[in-house]
C-alpha cells in the first residue's frame, strides 16, 4: 500500500530527486475545532458552526463528534438539529478563524515562499526547494503538522506526494489527523482500489455515466482509452484520463488572483416585497464593493443568485463595459437581473458575485469620467472612516 504512517518515512530517495514534492495540508473540522479548542467545556461534543438550529442558514463547520450524526457542511441547520438536538450551535466568528488562518500561514512560509491557499482551512505547499535546509519533504511535512498542533493546539490531515492531485487525494485519505505518503513509485497502486469519486471533475452526474459502462474504481478508469473518455466527457475527459495515471502538471501558485467576490444570505422568512429585496441587495453590495477595494481589485462581470422558497436556486449574469469596485455600480446592475429572475414567488435566499475579476485600473472612457473619480474618491473615504471608527460609524439612510 502506498500509505505511511506518522512514524515511518520508507521513501525511495532516488525516485523523489526528479519529482516536485508537493504538501497538502487541510485542518480538521477547521471553524468548529477552533471553537473547541477556545472553549474546553466544548471538548468531545457534538458542535455545529452557522448559527442558530432555528434558523434558515446552513452548516458551517460540524465537529467529528457532531459528523456521526450524519451533519455536513452546507446542510440546513434545521435539518442538522433535527439529526442531533443535543449538538451546541454557535455562530461563524469569521474574524476569529481568519486570525488564526494567518497563523497557520506563517508555519507554512517559514518552511517555503510557495504557499497557495485554497481556503482559510486548506493550502499546497512546493517544498522542492526547501529540502536542501529543512530535509525531506515527508520530514517538513510532519514537522508542519507538529507546529500546528504544538503552537496552535490544532490537528491537521497531510498529504505529500510528486503533484497537487495525489498530495489532496493523501491529505483526505485517512482524517482527521492523518498523514499520508504517496510514494512516487507505487502511484498506481495507491490510487487503483480508490472509487472513482475521489477524482477531481467527478461528480454526482458523471459518476453515474461511468457506472454505467462499468467504471467503478480508478482502476477500471485507467484502463480506458483517451478517445473513448474524450468521445464521452469532451475535455474532461483527457483530465480523467490523466488523473487515473496520476498526472497533474499544474504548478503550485502563490500569487494566485482571487476569482470571485460574493456575499449572500438567507431571510428569515421568504420574501417577495421588490422593496425590501432591493435593501437586502444594497446592503450585499455595499459589502462586495467595500472588499473588492480593500484588495485593490475590480470585477467586471455580476452574477445574482436567488433561491425560491421551493428550493429552486436560479442565477443571472451580466458583464460591463468595464471593470468597477463601486457600490452603486454594482447594486443598479444587481436591480436589473432581480427584475430578470420573477421575484413575484417568493425568495428565501438571495446572493450577489462579482467574478471576471482584475487588480489593472482600465482607463475609464465614459463621458461621465469626472464623476467616476469623484465616486471613486467618496468609497475611499468612506472606507476610511469605517475603518477607523466602526462599520456603523457611516452608512446609507435606506440601510438605517
């Protein structure tokens, strides 16, 4: 089996010398782990993070105690009280975990510069050029997930492997607190027996198809042939034809741009007043504007997303002329595509995006260009004022 534990390195050194030596690191049960690390009488229970069980949010991170009731990420909170009763629902203090987000970063950079984040709870490292001061990758890895444990108090699952798909494919193998080794000469035998699920692209519909003609494993994939797979899933299916061999090229990317600004949120109860449904989406604006600036990028295409109170989730994109950070842009677009989704059925979620996203200033063309800077001029300042005194410090009269 290509699995190591924690106390053996049995790696072929010979191999390895030609291969990137890639780390994927994942925390365990990142937001509710953190909570119970910070609250002791939290310890061994149940704990769901997202809010109230009586509210119409989703999970947001459920503990290993909570996950045997069969609670998850993105499940309502009403159905993940109905699993477990007993479990203790907290609130997301985002604040808090991206604290402790940099943290964890700065145990990564101190061992590689090529840190590439996938989330606040998750990142690749390219370590390939580290091992001449810190000593094999597998041994960089275990000490990462030492100082995470010993400087932290938290526990981390770790792949290591030659590419990011392997390193990923490891890291979840054996969680919570796992560390696994994909051993650059027993590629196939790690990943054959895995169901082909595991593999990146695989979802729900396409496993289904590959059921269907008998494709269970990575095994049965692998032994397809390209034109077939690429007669079948088009592009994707020169990626499964790759990825059953263990192929990944991508290079890990420390200064990767962001592709996506959002924020939504569930009402309390389902709305159709066009009114009120324009406040909700003023106030997403506002803040999808405000963060855009605050990483000094600008969007150009909008994406609206309601859901229906059947469950009917519907979206609506348009791109501009150009790229723009500002609230008010932003939130007239938004009105237009609302009037495009029939908000006369009521909505009980509604969510705003900007992706197509730049940190180049275009050169505004537009005659009202004075007033662009002006506008321009006016979000800085308000954005100043609330950093320095407070998010209700200024604010809109129709946000009052």
């Amino acid at each position: 089996m290509a699995l190591n534990t924690e106390n053996s390195y049995n790696v072929n050194m010979d191999i390895w010398k030609n291969l990137r030596k890639i780390i994927h690191v994942d925390m365990d049960a990142f937001f509710a782990s953190v909570e119970q690390r910070d609250d002791p009488a939290l310890l061994s229970k149940p704990v769901v993070v997202g809010g109230k069980p009586n509210s119409r949010g989703v999970v947001s991170a459920a503990s290993y105690e909570a996950r045997k009731y069969g609670i998850h990420s993105a499940m309502p909170l009403a159905e993940a009280y109905r699993r477990c009763p007993h479990a203790i629902f907290l609130p997301v203090n985002m604040r808090k975990y991206q604290a402790v987000s940099s943290q964890i970063r700065q145990i990564f950079m101190t061992y590689t510069p090529l840190v590439e984040p996938l989330s606040l709870d998750e990142a690749f490292l390219d370590v390939t050029g580290s091992t001449s001061l810190f000593g094999p990758a597998d041994k960089i890895a275990f000490t990462i997930k030492q100082c995470i444990k010993q400087e932290l108090n938290l526990t981390a699952s770790v792949g290591v492997a030659g590419n990011k798909f392997l390193a990923k494919l490891a890291s979840d193998l054996e969680k919570p607190n796992g560390f696994v080794i994909v051993q650059p000469d027993r590629v196939q035998e790690f990943l054959d027996p895995l169901p082909v699920e595991r593999i990146w692209g695989v979802g729900k519909k396409t496993a289904e198809r590959l059921h269907k003609i008998n494709v269970k494993t990575v095994r049965d994939l692998r032994f397809l042939e390209l034109g077939y797979l690429e007669q079948l899933f088009g592009v994707l299916g020169s990626q499964l034809f790759q990825m059953a061999q263990g192929i990944d090229d991508r290079p890990v990317e420390n200064d990767r741009m962001i592709k996506s600004v959002g924020r939504e949120t569930t009402f309390a109860t389902d709305l159709t007043d066009r009114d009120v449904l324009e406040t909700e989406l003023l106030k997403l604006a506002v803040d999808v504007g405000r963060r855009l600036r605050k990483k000094s990028i600008k969007g150009k295409t909008i994406t609206l997303k309601v859901r229906y109170d059947d469950f009917r989730t519907v979206s609506r994109s348009h791109t501009l002329a150009q790229t723009t950070d500002l609230d008010n842009v932003i939130y007239k677009e938004a009105c237009n595509l609302l009037s495009a989704v029939s908000p006369q059925q009521p909505l009980r979620l509604i969510g705003l995006t900007l992706n197509n996203l730049t940190d180049k200033s275009e050169r505004q063309l537009s005659l009202f260009s004075e007033q662009q800077k002006d506008n321009e001029a006016l979000a800085k300042v308000i954005d100043l004022v609330k950093e320095k005194y407070g998010e209700k410090s200024i604010t809109r009269a129709r946000l009052l």
